[in-house]
C-alpha cells in the first residue's frame, strides 16, 4: 500500500516531505544534466544550478504536495509508484512556477529577504541578472511537462493550464504594481479626491480591486493550480468540473490571504514562525482595510498618524484602534460567513466526478489553522 | 495571384509590410478584447494597450516577415488569404517574443534608447514594473498560437519550438551576461590573469565564447525560429530538415552579427540609419577582438589607451590601428570564406524536401546589405 487516499489532506505521513523533495533531486539532475545538450559553458552551468537550489526547494511546498494528495482523493484506490512520481512532478512544477514569480517579485518590490535568505537578486554576482534568470526557472517547467509527459493525452491540456495560470498570475500583479503605494495604504485618499464620492463608497470600490488582485495573483496559481492539474491527470475532462473547482477554490484562496492578515497581527509568534510586521510595514492588509471602514474620524486620525510608522509604540496605537472596533469579532463574523459560503458551494457539487469529500478535508486544513 | 513565390527574399511587393501591420492590428484587437474576460480593471487594460504598443510594432519586421516568405517559397505555389494570414501571425509571434526579451535586456543592460524612443522601463509610470510586463508579451505568444492554431496538427510543435528556442535565447543571455563587462574589452586581461596561458589561446578562448553568446542570444530566434515556422506550416516533419535548416541558418545568423559590428564602424551612415558608436561604448565587437591578435605591442598600447574613450579623437586613434593592421581585407576576407562556406552547406543539401533557392536568396540578400 503506497499511499492511503482518505486522509490525505489532514495526515501527512512522516515521510510525504522526504518522497516529495527525492523527487526533486531527481528532476534536478534531469535538467542540470540537459544542459549538457546546449554546450553551456562551466560557469553558465554552476550559475543555474546554484540559482535552481536558491529559489526552487526551500519553500513550505504545500502547493507541490498538493497534487499528489488530490489525485489521491480523485482516483480513491492505491497508486502506484509512477503515478505518485507523475503527481509529485506536477507538484514541482508548481512549485519551479512559484520560483519564477518570486525571483521576480523581489526586484520589483525591491524585496530584503526570502524564506530566510537573502533573495536572489540581491547576491552580489547576480542583481539585475535574476531577470533572465526568472525567465530560465520558467523554461524548466516546460522542459520538466516535456520530459515525463510528451505521450499523455492531456499533455496540451497541462501547458495550457500553466500558460493561463501564469497570465492570470501575471495579471493580479499588474494590477497590485500599479496600485500605487500610496494608494493602497494612503488613508487620506478620500479627501484628496477632486470628484466627490462618498468615502465609504470609493473605499468598497477599493477592496474589490484589492480582491481582485489577491485573487488573481496568488489564488489561481497557489489554490487552483494543483487541484486542476491533478483534475487532468486523473482524466477528467468536462470543462464543468474544472468550473465547480474554481468556484470553491478562488474563494478559498481569498479567505487564506485575509486570514494571513489576520495572523499577521493575532497569530502566535511562536506558532507562525515569525513576528508580524504589517503594520509598520505600512501593508495593505485586510485589517487596515475593515478598520478604515468602522472607525470614527478620532480613530481614523489615530490610524493616519500611526500606521506604518517603524515603533512599537505607533503600532501599539494601532492595536488600540483595532480592538475598540472589535476586530477580532468582526473576523470570527467573516470566517463564520466564509466558511458556511464554501460549505454551501461544496455541497452544491453533485458529488460524481469532484468528491466533496476532497474539498471539505482541504478547506477544514485551512480553516483551522493558526500558521 | 496573392503572393509571387519566387523573389520573396529579394523583391519586397510595395504593400507587403503595410499588410504585415494589417495582420498586427487584427492580433492587437484580439488579445485586447480577450482581457474581457479576466475582468481586468480599466487601468490595467490602459497599461497593457500602451505596452503593446510601444513595444511590439515599431522594430524592422524582418524576422516576423520572413515567415510569409518563407513559406511561399517552401510550398512553392500560390497562396490563400488564410495561409498568408497564418503565417504573419506567426511572424508577429517572434516579433512579440522579441518584445519580451528586448524589454527585460533593456533593463539588464540599463539602456537609455530602443528604436528611438525611451525604452519602456525609463517611463515614469513603469520602472521595474517593466518586468511583469515583459512576462505579460511573452503571455500573449501562447493565447495568439491557442486562438489561430489550437486545431492545428503541429499546434503542439509551434509551442514547444517556441519554448525551445525562448530557452536558447535565454542561455545566450546568460552567457552574455555573466561574461563580465570588463571581461568582453578589457584589453588588459591576459596580463592580469594569475595563471600564464599564452595569451594568444585565451584570446581565441574568448572569441569562442563569444560566438556561443551570438549564436543563442541571436541567430536561433532571429534566423532559425521564423524558418523553422514557416516549415511547421508547410506540414514538414522530418527531425533531419530541422537540423539542416539549423546547420545554415545559425553560422548566417553569426556572420550577420560580425557585420552588424563591421558596418558599425565602416558602414556609410546615410544608408544604415545611425552614427556607429560601438567604439565609444566600448562594445565587444568583432573589429576589436581581431584587433587584438594582429595587434603589435605598441598597437595593443594604443588600443589601451583609447578603446571606450568618449572623444572622436580616441575614436580615431582605434581607427588608425584597425587600418595598420588591415582590418578591411581581413573583414572581406572573412565575408568571403564566410559566404563560401554557407554555400557549401546549402549545396550539401539534397534539396527534396527545403528548397536551396529559400536559402541562397536569404544569404544573397543578407550578404549584398550595406545596412
Ligand atoms: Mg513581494
Ligand atoms: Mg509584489
Ligand atoms: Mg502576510
Ligand atoms: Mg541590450
Ligand atoms: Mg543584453
Ligand atoms: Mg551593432
């Protein structure tokens, strides 16, 4: 028994981590080794290979591990050790996706940091560089498809998948970068408008753009992908499916970045792994946003002449505001409401080619968590 | 008769790049309409518009051109209105892949200009910005090959030449970019270097280098790639006619770019559109690297002292040195071996299945170009 389907998502076996990363030692010799057809020069082949070892295997590989453990709960029977290591490639070209967009976000955001290391871009032999280099890790996903999946029937069906996830992915952050900063988090946007909205208005306007790029670029590729990818590669091919997937998956992936926020500022430093600094960072997160809406204009200057400002004590303020207008109740409201709005959409799933089953143990996950 | 085979590469019909821009405003309309569907906000579909524009169709349009000819001159026949639609769809294809990568080399090079206007990036409202976007272009390749090819037999083949030769692009850039600035023309590296190569061999080592650069940072999408699709149109299948096609196109594509450095400098400037300034800038270029061979000491002293140097007076201290040692007769000599030898490989070919006449009427026109 290679792999047990039912509890896939809540149990992880010791070992689910250690299979999953002895398959990207594998890929990885495969393409380093590939170079050797394109006569690469030594220090263009030691470039690739320590910008691969960079950015592609060190991340939480959730997203990754998710192909395998969905594919499980849709063909609900034993598999096989190829079918796990197809699902686990899948999984990694995932995550080499992930690696190519963050490469670059960190330039563009001008980024300090990356899952604990200084980001690519900003090694001394590399600067402006990662650009292309973004462009290399985004050519292994195609070369990794090509390699393992060339005689399979949804071979297209898997490059356009990554094709329109990377667009839309492209998409969401056009529009966060021109989003100005000042924008997103300047809380006298209202009054330096010429026309004359009602501030509330044009702030609800606001947090639909800001749905709308959180949505496009980070739910598509990090909820959606690996579910439909494991959709294909199970053989299900009516388009309706792929929709209903959608239809539970984006707002899931909505609900896990407001809860981000959330944690942010509430979670346990000791449980989340880090100590939150979106306020003094000046974030554009689902709090300032909630906050903006319900607070008196006293408190709303509060907010104006302490957010994003780099002491604890400006922060502290903050805070303040936060609980007198019971923010932590007004998220347990939206988690209640979000987690009964995907409760529904899941059961109105007619159940026979999307298991519910499969949608209720990843959204549970999810919603317990506290990291 | 919509199209004469026989004289594609020679004889440009009088509305030939006027109906070439026809088949881009077309593809233009398309992608922009398509963004309907993602619910892109108006802003985001502004910017989008004005990088398209800005950056897809004001470049010369040989590459995208060639498809066309290309193809009449493989199937050898009159051609339909669809076909000819077809083919320039692709050729808009390479040049939207050449949007992608001269909008990310402009940033990686930190250019000032890019046909004339300020590069993309140097616009206020862009900056690093410019990234996503270049990732955004190479997006719309694929929605353009899945709208006009998708029922297509070779679909597939389109978009893994496309990825392949994206890959080779990139290598090239690599190596191009990794190769250090003061590597490519400081003309003092041998003696620097810690161990003691003749400096002959290590000068020769470079050029090799270099011509590796040229080739995959060049020729394969320039030369190969609008062949390649012309012959993926014309239903040709055999592994053998790509590699031939390969064989002639890309040491072409190398002697293009040895010309490109020639009429930089010895080129009459009325006719190729510009003043040469490859010396000034201190660029890389074949003058320089032959130089260096045949130079004698005092002559490398000279180099030395004036090569990159921002005065017409350094200038034409170079210049001096490039006559003393000839370098006109070396420059014709090797544009005859040159020529010699790309006709040798495209007699080699049996001719049944690419016709040699596509060939020599590509190099002919090439070789004749004063710009
Ligand atoms: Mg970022
Ligand atoms: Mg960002
Ligand atoms: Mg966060
Ligand atoms: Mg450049
Ligand atoms: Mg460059
Ligand atoms: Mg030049």
């Amino acid at each position: 028994k290679l792999y047990f389907h039912d509890s896939i998502m809540t149990v992880i076996k010791p070992n689910e981590k250690e299979n999953f990363l002895k398959v990207f030692d594998h890929l990885n010799k495969e393409v380093l080794d590939n170079l050797e057809s394109y006569n690469l020069p030594k220090d263009g082949k030691v470039h690739i290979k320590e910008l691969i070892q960079a950015t592609v295997p060190n991340g939480k590989m959730n997203r990754g591990m998710t192909v395998l453990s969905s594919y499980a709960s849709l063909v609900n029977r034993d598999l096989n050790a190829e079918e796990i290591f197809k699902a686990n490639t899948l999984g990694w070209c995932v995550e080499w996706l992930q690696a190519f967009f963050l490469v670059a976000d960190d330039i563009m955001d001008g980024s300090i940091t990356r899952r604990g290391q200084p980001c690519w871009y900003r090694r001394e032999s590399v600067g402006l560089n990662a650009i292309n280099d973004s462009f290399i890790l985004e050519s292994f996903i195609y070369k990794i498809l090509k390699t393992h999946f060339r005689t399979e029937t949804y071979y297209v069906d898997l490059i356009e998948l990554f094709h329109e996830v990377s667009f839309q992915t492209e998409l969401g952050q056009l529009m966060d970068l021109i989003t100005a900063p000042e924008d997103k988090v300047d809380l006298n946007r209202f009054s330096t408008l010429k026309y004359r909205i009602q501030p509330i208005i044009l702030h609800i306007y606001f947090i639909f753009r800001h749905a709308y790029i959180v949505q496009y670029k980070t739910a598509y590729y990090s909820f959606y992908l690996p579910i439909a990818l494991s959709m294909l590669m199970a053989g299900i091919k009516n388009p309706k499916a792929y929709r209903d997937a959608q239809d539970i998956l984006l707002p899931l992936g909505e609900y896990f970045q407001v809860q981000d926020d959330y944690l942010d500022c509430y979670g346990d430093p000791e449980v989340i792994g880090k100590i939150g600094t979106d306020i003094m960072d000046n974030k554009c997160s689902w709090l300032i946003n909630q906050a903006l809406i319900l607070c008196s204009s006293e408190q709303k200057k509060i907010l104006e002449e302490n957010y994003g400002k780099k002491t604890s004590a400006n922060e502290l303020k903050v805070k303040k505001v936060f609980e007198e207008i019971n923010i932590k109740q007004i998220y347990e409201a939206y988690e209640e409401a979000s987690y009964k709005k995907i409760e529904g959409l899941i059961n109105q799933l007619d159940g026979t080619i999307l298991p519910k089953d499969m949608f209720f143990t990843f959204m549970k996950r999810i919603y317990k968590r506290k990291k």
